[in-house]
C-alpha cells in the first residue's frame, strides 16, 4: 500500500464512501479495515451487545480476497472490501438466522442468503456478522431470550430501540459502515433517533424482500448508517431486483453521494405533532431549530398537519395478525418458550376476525390515499422521529403511562401502513445529552429525493459522534 500519511490515525472515523476512495489510492487495505473492525466489536460487544454473530475468520479471508483484488485495481463491485453487518432476522448463507427466538434452532443447513445479503455480497462487501434484534423484531426495544438486552452506547443503562437495536449500536460505533435494518413499525427509525444514527425505510417494494416477513406489507428493509452519504451507497446496492420477491416495486433510480447545496423549490409541511402527539419539550425545541435549518436552505416549510386521526388500532389489527401467524406455526413446546409479550400479543391476533381485518385493511387504503393528496401540495412532511428520550434497559416501555410499545413511537408506524419512504436524520442533543432524530417522509417511490434533501440537511446539521472509548457522548 502507498504512504498513509493523508490518512487518519484511527479508522474508527471512517465512512464507506471515504473508505473507498482509500482503497482506490491504495492508502489503507480492506485488510487493516476488518480487523479494525472485528478488534473494536471484540472491545464492545460484551458490554452492548450488538451483535449475537461474529465470524473473524470469514470476514478476515473476505478482506484478504478484497485486498488481491484492490491492488490489481479489479474490484468486483461497489462495496468491495465495506465492512457490512446483517439483522438477525434476514437469512444468511452458513450462518444461523435465530430471529432473536428460543422456539428456533441454529442447527443446519443455512444454504440461502436472502436478497439483500446476496446484493452485498455481489458488490463485494464484507459481511462482519449478525446484530441482535428482539423476538421476531416484535417490539421496540431490543432484547430476547436468546441473546440478552442490547444497550446504547450513548448511556448503556438506557435502550438503542428496535427491533433493530443492534444494527443502531454497531452504527453508532463504527463497527462497520453499512448495517441492515427492517422496518415494520420503526424498527429502524427508532434505533436511528435513539442512537444519532441515519436510517431509512424505503417504500415497501424497492428493497427485495424473502421469505416475506410475518408482517407482510408492513415490513421495510433499508440501510442503517453514521451518514446520509453511506447510505445512499448502501441503497444502490440493496435495491437491485430479485426474481423471489412477488411483490417487487419499480427500479429504484439510483443517487449520487454528493448533497446539493440548497433545498430552494423544496415544498416542506411541518407537523410538530400529526395533531394527536405528546412531545418533549426539549425534544420539540431541538426539531424547531433543525426546521430552521431547512428555511434556511432555501425550502418553503409551512407548519400543518396531514389530518388522520391515530391509526394505531389499525396497525395493530395487522401487526397481531402477523404475529398470530407466526404462532399457529409452533408446537407447544416452542410457544412455552417465547417472551411472553410476543406470546400476549400473538394470542391476541389469534381473535382477530376475517370482518375486523378487512375493515382494517380498508382504512389502510383511505390513510394511503390521504398522504397522496398530501404529496401533492408537499414534497415531505417532517416530524420528529420520537417524541420521547431513550429509556432504561430491561422495560419495553418507558414508563406505566404507557401500555404498549407502539403508543411511545407515533411518529413511525403511521408510515409503515402507507408503506412510505421515512427517514430519521440526527439533528441534536437533548437536554440529557442524548440523541434526537428528524424524520422525513416522501410520496411513494420518492425514496431519491427523501434520501438527497436528508443529506443535503445533514451537511447543515452536522453529525453526532462519541467519544468511543468510554461511550460518552460529545456533538464535533
């Protein structure tokens, strides 16, 4: 390799798309990356418990391969050499896919990869291991009978959310570049927010999905990240087709990775609340100050409210159906195994009736055709991604005001129903020291232009970092 003299003395700052540009200049190999890498998540995950899976060996020999092909200048895809890391909900080729559940077994033969995995591994990049997830990513926090509670690094004593916990901490720790996250409720917004991490669902289809998740057409996969920019590279790889998926969206268009330097004729609506939410007041002054952020990129924000009501009974009436369908599948023997929250819950979507599905499945579609006349006057809405600060570890909700998961993230699930593009963008500290996110949302297959004003909003905002070592929190 060349002189590193350009190159930082820790890679613990890297990103993906910088780290490619030093493979390109043969400043740093995919060699030193990994191992970085896998020595940091050795450090940390005792404590944090991101991930439930690492594999040194394979990912070591993938970043030897890598490193044979960067200096014969051959790389065999975008991502050559990107260390990735996979949610424990999505197959894997030779590694066990638990789902966060007892009732499963990590015996064999694991002999798929699931689209998203196989389109990383196409485009080269180097799969680190498996994050942690609740149960069947029931739930918005992330621990399960099998592997323990997840922490955030922020403040260990408090939650990084879920489902996809895990994927938040690895991304907030830099324990490789481009984390795969599912969405079904805010599974990938929650952790973004909580974590000052970005994360985006895309609209349901762009992202190839099988097997198809229990939760069917509410479940989204999509990129976690440190930065809009890593995960527009990460949406270039992810969205290419995959003959499994039946339910498959037109061609996602592609991006560049460099922000635009104004937002003008961006046409924004600002709901501080959808008209039916509670906010933190610190929380509400932090998303102010980023909305002021967006005016002065030049966009036309107006403060307005889409106009539904709480849909959180229709939600639920699907998300209970899934979780139902899930347990019809079980013997006694592994039902006596699940957390008894997800047992609860799946109990209760066993009642559901045929008359009570389709009535949801009815208002589904009039709160679908309501943000589509909405996206005809506004290019995205902005919220708050939560309206709540990260809460201790070991509770699935953060207080006994609240009776389940689902009423301490209204701002996300809403946009799981419509299957929109939403992401969460990092945009302060809380008057704890704790992350706060701004969410995004676009039409339906909006996910270029969702994704291009969130990092032109970035580059405005900054980035929130941690001081690593001790997992204290400072804001660069």
């Amino acid at each position: 390799m060349k002189s590193r003299s350009s190159v930082p003395t820790s890679l613990d700052d890297l990103t993906g798309c910088e780290c490619l540009e030093l493979y390109r200049t043969r400043q740093v190999s995919p060699v030193e990356v990994i191992d970085d890498c896998l020595s940091r998540i050795d450090a940390s995950n005792p404590r944090l418990n991101a991930f439930c899976l690492v594999d040194h060996q394979e990912a070591r020999s993938d970043a030897r391969a890598s490193e044979g092909r960067w200096m014969k200048g051959e790389p065999v895809g975008v991502l050559d050499g990107i260390p990735a890391t996979i949610k424990d909900l999505t197959l894997t080729r030779g590694w066990p896919t638990r789902r966060g559940s007892m009732s499963s077994s990590a015996d064999g033969p694991w002999l798929d990869d699931a689209p998203i995995t196989a389109r990383i591994r196409e485009a080269g990049g180097v799969i680190l291991g498996k994050t942690t997830t609740p149960e069947f990513g029931w739930k918005g926090v992330t621990d399960s009978p099998v592997y323990g509670i997840t922490r955030n690094p922020w403040n260990p004593d408090l939650t990084p959310g879920g489902s996809s916990g895990g994927a938040g901490v690895a991304a907030a720790l830099n324990l490789g570049f481009l984390h795969q996250g599912s969405d079904g409720g805010g599974s990938i917004r929650i952790p973004a927010s909580f974590t000052g991490t970005f994360g985006f669902k895309p609209t349901f289809g762009i992202v190839s999905q099988w097997p198809a998740s229990a939760m069917t057409t509410l479940s989204h996969l999509g990129p976690m990240t440190r930065t809009a920019a890593d995960a527009i590279l990460m949406m270039n790889v992810i969205s290419r087709k995959d003959a499994r998926d039946g339910y498959a969206g037109p061609a996602y268009p592609g991006l560049e990775v460099n922000p635009a330097k104004t937002l003008k004729g961006l046409r924004v609506g600002y709901s501080r609340d959808l008209g039916y939410v509670k906010v933190a007041h610190d929380i509400q002054r932090i998303t102010d100050k980023a909305v002021d952020q967006l005016l002065a990129l030049g966009a036309e924000v107006i403060e307005t409210n889409p106009g539904f009501a709480d849909p959180v009974e229709v939600f639920a009436t699907f998300w209970f159906a899934g979780a139902a369908r899930i347990l019809s599948r079980m013997n006694q023997k592994q039902r006596q195994l699940l957390d008894p929250g997800f047992l609860e819950g799946a109990e209760r979507g066993l009642r559901i009736t045929l008359a009570e599905f389709q009535e949801a499945e009815a208002m589904r579609f009039e709160l679908s055709a309501l943000m589509a006349r909405f996206h005809e006057d506004f290019d995205l809405l902005v919220t708050p991604t939560m309206p709540i600060a990260p809460f201790p570890v070991g509770r699935n909700v953060p207080d006994t005001s609240y009776t389940g998961w689902v009423d301490w993230t209204p701002f996300t699930y809403p946009f799981n129903l419509t299957q929109q593009p939403a992401a969460s963008v990092p945009s302060g500290l809380d008057n704890q020291g704790l992350p706060v996110g701004l969410q995004l949302v676009g039409a339906r297959y909006s996910d270029a232009a969702v994704l291009a004003a969130s990092h032109t909003i970035e580059s405005r905002l900054g980035h929130l970092s941690l001081k690593r070592n001790n997992f204290s929190a400072t804001v660069p």
